[in-house]
C-alpha cells in the first residue's frame, strides 16, 4: 500500500492511509513530533485552519471542494466507534 495522502481517492484508501498512519504510530510514535492525541488533534486543526498556505507553498490548489463534513464525522465517530 503507498502511504502517501496524494493517493488517497476514496473512503477505502483513506481507511487504509489512517491504518498506516496508527502502524506508524504503534512502530515509531516515539518519533512523531506530536506523538500524543492532544497534540496530534492541536497539530492536525492548526493545519486545516493553514491549509490554504501550506498548498500555496508546495505549489499546489487547495482542493475547492471536498465532504469537510465526512471528515468531521469521522473524527466524532471515532471517540465511542468500537
């Protein structure tokens, strides 16, 4: 499976993208700069609010359309999903 969000194309290569980033995590978090959830949620809401920014500078268009909704009910779900 590649690991990279620029082959992320459905609900199911996102499903695998987060398996491979808690691998990640599980194998290396010691590494990860914010390797514990108040940091990585903090890290992952300050990057949604620069988004805008961080695609302008790698030279790319933040995308103009996308289910934010779908995402946030993920984020939700997650807190009591079993």
């Amino acid at each position: 499976m590649n690991t990279s969000p620029d082959h992320v194309d459905s609900r199911e290569d996102l499903a695998a993208f987060v398996r491979a980033l808690h691998r990640s995590h599980t194998e290396q978090g010691h590494s990860w700069e914010n390797a514990d959830l108040a940091g990585f949620l903090e890290a992952l809401a300050a990057w949604i609010d620069d988004a805008d920014g961080w695609h302008s500078n790698a030279g790319r268009n933040l995308p103009a359309s996308g289910d934010w909704s779908f995402f946030a009910r993920a984020l939700q779900a997650a807190t009591a999903y079993e």
